[in-house]
C-alpha cells in the first residue's frame, strides 16, 4: 500500500467503480476539461473500493480522507491527532486501555441525517465484523468493545493498551458511516456512499478495467460541521493508468494538478522550468513519508531462505535507484521507519553497508546456496516504470549472484490478488502512511505476514516489542522500534528501497498546495483553490 495502508501506486495502489454509468459514459466523464469552476486533480493511484470497511490503499484514502469524518483528524504539519468529529478525546485511567470522545453538537451527514455516537459505535462494530481481507480493520484489532452514552459520548475498552489508538481513529479506518445508509454485514457500492466530510460525492464514473481508470467528482458539503471548510465549491478526482497520460493531462490542462504520481524526470523538469521561469506549471515540493519496499515471500522454496533474502539485501544499490531512476525525487530508505517519523534508524545499512557482491557470495555459500540464484521480480506499477526493475535486475545479477526474471502485472487488482495467494516470489510494493506513528510502518507490514500477506512473523516483533511499543502513551520514546527495525534487516521479510520526497505539480493559477504536503499522508482537497482572476 504508488498505496495495503495503505498501499500506494507508486502504491501503492487498485480501482474506482460504480453501477450508475456505462462505459460510453464513462467516456464522456474521464476525459477532457472541467468547468472552469472545478478544479481537478490527477492521480495513478487508482482505487476500487470506497467503503471504509473495504478500503486500505492510497487512491480510495485520497477520497475518504475528504468525504468523511473521524473523530480525530491531523491537522497540516502535526504529527499529534486533534480533535474533528470529537469535541474532546482522552484516554481515562492509569492504564491506555479506555479511551473516551465527546462529540461535537449539531454533527449531519450529507444526506441530513444526525451523526451522534450511534454511529461512532455502529462504524466500529461493522468494520470489525466484516473484517474485509482488502480492508483496515486489523488497525482497531484492540478495540474490545465500544459503547455510546448518550448522543455525544463514545467509550472504547480496549484488550490491551494502545496508546496508537487516536492516530488510528484520526485515519480513514476511523471514517464514521451512517447506520441508516450502510449494511451492518456488507460493504456498500460506491455510489451510495454518504459521509460527513468537507465535500460529498456526486458521482463516480464507471470504467472498464482497462482504457478508464475512473472519475470522481465532489462538491462542497453544506451539511458540513467541523474546521475544515473547502476552499473550493467544486473538485474533481481524476485516475490515469500511467504517469505519462497524466503529465499530458496536466500540459493540456485537462487536470489542474498532479499528485505525486508523475514519472520523476517529468516533475524534475517541471521544478526546473519554474526556477527559470518558464511554463505556466510549478512544484510543491516538501517531506513525506511515503516508502517502497521490495517484499519477499518468506513460504516461496527460494526466497524461503534467510541467506538469500539476506544476499538480496546486500545487493541492492538505493543510491542508484534515487539517483539514476527517480532522478533524485526520492531518497535512499535503509530503515523499515521512514526518516521524520520516531524511531526511525539506518538497520540495514548497518548491516549490509554498501552492495557488496563478494559478500553476497559468502552468505549464499555459508547457507551451501549455488549460484546464480534464479528468482522473479514480479511489479505492477511504479512511477518510474520499467527502468525500476531494470535498476534492480542489474543490481542483483552484478557478479552472477542471481538471475532475475522481470515479470509484470499491470492490472493492480490482479496483482494484490497474486500476492495475497503466495503466487509471486518477489515484488514491490509502496507505503502511504495511515498515521504518523512508527507503529504504522510495523504492526500492519511486518506482524503475522503484514498487508503484504508474505508469510513472515517473528514472535519477538509480534508477541514482545509491538505490544509493549504501543502501551507507550509517550510515542518518543522509541527504543523498541529500533530493536524491531534490526530484527527486520536480520530476517529480510521486505527490504525498504526509498522514500518519496513530496512532489506536487500544479498550474499556476492553483493556490494552497504547498499547505497539504507533509508526512501525515492526508492530501487536504479543501485547501486547494484557484486564484481570483481565474476562478
């Protein structure tokens, strides 16, 4: 998850759908420019479930994150959750094991119905019970019970301590859902979807799978209480299924902005012609805690072994990765917690240091592994494309260390459902983070085999650090995180390769990028606008 948490197409990504349009009109919906009066931005990071109980990938959280509430929200640049549904939020007792919000007063759905703690508890009490396997609710796993007490007041008990919980809550597994509107046992289409957010959908363009990624549009919600008031009354959600289209759609002016989803040498050029003061585009560019890893499936006859994980680990050149292939809108990643988040620390490159063939050699031949180990590298999509896997074929077949099969499977959906059946030996996949916390970079991707689903656990990590590391209602201290992080490098269940700079391009009459980009992963649609003279 450029998008699991959330999986982003970079992940981490998959696809929008809906039963309201066919494709001619689909057609007609995706392509071309908006009213001057919308304002659109484009995307690769296609989605296909919009339901909270079913949605964990970057492209349906760039939509939930807008169009509903939660209790709590991250507000820009804070790494702290605050306050949004809730009027007040606080953990109760000497132990983080009960956990109690106030709502604000006077709460609607765009549809007009009343939000009160009913449907704080009724959201809970469905995510947990469908339990998707494509969907977040592992992130409230500790939630033992939850009850309301009157219209307002929400209490969670929890099974254990988790001091996590807030940010989790502040996420879009915390989006709260109209127990009208919604099945308690299924998810919901996605043209029926109703939240609380600052903008509601309107419609959602139908697709086929392949030459349509989708559309969304969205208008200012009216019934909207809260903090958060859209700078624009109408916005539009475009997906494209290669960085090239959309880097045409944003010359054309088709789409106003792009997130961070162009090829990276197109953005760099970008960036450089508005420091020369050509074009009519410009850059916002900022920190983010976006990654990518190179994931192992630890039940595959090959990459079962820890020695070859291990080799691989040696081989792999980040620099060249960040330098060559993303032409520097990336930075090298030795660490499964992104530099800007607590804990963060260098584990792999303390154990591996620089690619080292010889070394790579010695640690297959200790484990008696002959060479060249034959393997396959199976991707979907990535920003910089094929040359990605290009960089990494040549990395771990340097010195006849390995032999590497490329194989790629561009429709997403597919993809996650091959890595979720055990089908690839190893693959790339991206990270957008649910929260601002380390523990988001560990229980959901290195826990009983992750959102990744390669087999790994590690009853240290699983049964001793993560439970002690999330009773910590103080998150900087972070000691537990580091063991966690060196136990990974030990074992090699993913191998972290990058982590994104933010990479925002936008016309130039588009204001207020540069006040959503951060390490939260939460792409705010209401602080974009457009400037007076061209509104």
């Amino acid at each position: 998850m450029s998008s699991a948490h959330r999986l982003a197409v970079l992940g981490c990504a998959v696809m929008v759908v809906s039963s309201a349009a066919g494709c001619a009109s689909a057609t007609k919906a995706v392509t071309g420019k908006d009213s001057p009066s919308t304002i659109t931005m484009g995307t690769t990071n296609v989605t296909s479930v919009l339901d909270p109980a079913g949605a964990y990938d970057a492209g349906s959280w760039l939509v939930l994150n807008n169009t509903f509430q939660s209790l709590l929200s991250f507000p820009p640049g804070a790494t702290v959750p605050q306050p949004e549904a809730a009027q007040s939020c606080g953990f109760t007792g000497g132990e983080a094991k009960t956990y109690e919000c106030t709502l604000r007063s006077g709460l609607k759905f765009s549809n007009g119905h009343p939000m009160t703690s009913e449907d704080v508890v009724f959201s809970v009490q469905r995510m947990l019970k469908i339990n998707d396997p494509s969907g977040p609710a592992s992130l409230l796993s500790t939630i033992k019970s939850v009850e309301a007490k009157g219209e307002n007041k929400v209490v969670f008990h929890l099974s254990a301590p988790d001091a996590v919980l807030p940010a989790k809550l502040a996420s879009a597994a915390g989006s709260i859902v109209d127990h009208q509107v919604f099945p308690a046992d299924a998810l919901l289409a996605n043209d029926k979807l109703v939240g609380s957010g600052p903008y509601k959908i309107d419609s959602i363009a139908a697709m086929d799978g392949g030459e349509n990624p989708g559309k969304i549009t969205l208008s200012a919600n009216s019934e909207y209480k809260g903090d958060n008031k859209p700078t624009a009354g109408k916005f539009a959600l475009r997906y494209f299924n290669a960085p090239d289209e959309l880097k045409t759609a944003l010359e054309k002016g088709d789409v106003d902005l792009a997130d961070n989803s162009l090829e990276p040498s197109a953005g760099a050029k970008i960036k450089n012609d508005e420091i020369a003061g050509k074009g009519d585009l410009k850059v916002a560019q900022g920190e983010s805690a976006e990654t990518r890893y190179l994931v192992l499936n630890t039940k595959d006859a090959v990459t079962g072994n820890p020695a070859v994980r291990q080799a691989i680990a040696q081989m792999v050149d980040r620099k060249a990765l960040a330098r060559t292939v993303y032409a520097g809108t990336v930075q090298p990643l030795y660490s499964l917690v992104p530099a800007g988040i607590t804990g963060h620390n260098t584990s792999f490159a303390d154990r591996y240091g620089d690619p080292n063939v010889e070394k790579a050699k010695k640690i297959l031949s200790a484990a008696k592994v002959s060479t060249p180990v034959k393997m396959t590298l199976t991707w979907s999509r990535a920003r910089a494309g094929a040359a990605e896997m290009e960089q990494l074929k040549k990395d771990l077949e340097a010195g006849g260390v390995f032999q590497v099969d490329v194989k790629q499977e561009p429709d997403w959906k597919k993809y996650q459902e091959g890595w979720k059946a055990g089908s690839y030996q190893a693959y790339t996949v991206g990270w957008t983070p649910d929260y601002a916390d380390p523990d988001n970079f560990v229980s959901p991707i290195v826990v009983d085999g992750g959102a990744f689903h390669n087999g790994w656990d590690d009853e240290r990590i699983s049964g001793r650090l993560v439970p002690a590391s999330i009773k910590l209602t103080d998150r900087t201290a972070g000691g537990a995180y580091a063991q966690i992080q060196n136990i990974v490098a030990e074992g090699v269940p993913v191998i972290p390769l990058f982590q994104a700079k933010s990479f925002y391009a936008s016309r130039n009459d588009i204001t207020g990028v540069d006040a959503t980009v951060d390490t939260t992963g939460v792409f705010r649609f209401w602080e974009i606008g457009r400037t007076a003279a061209q509104k």
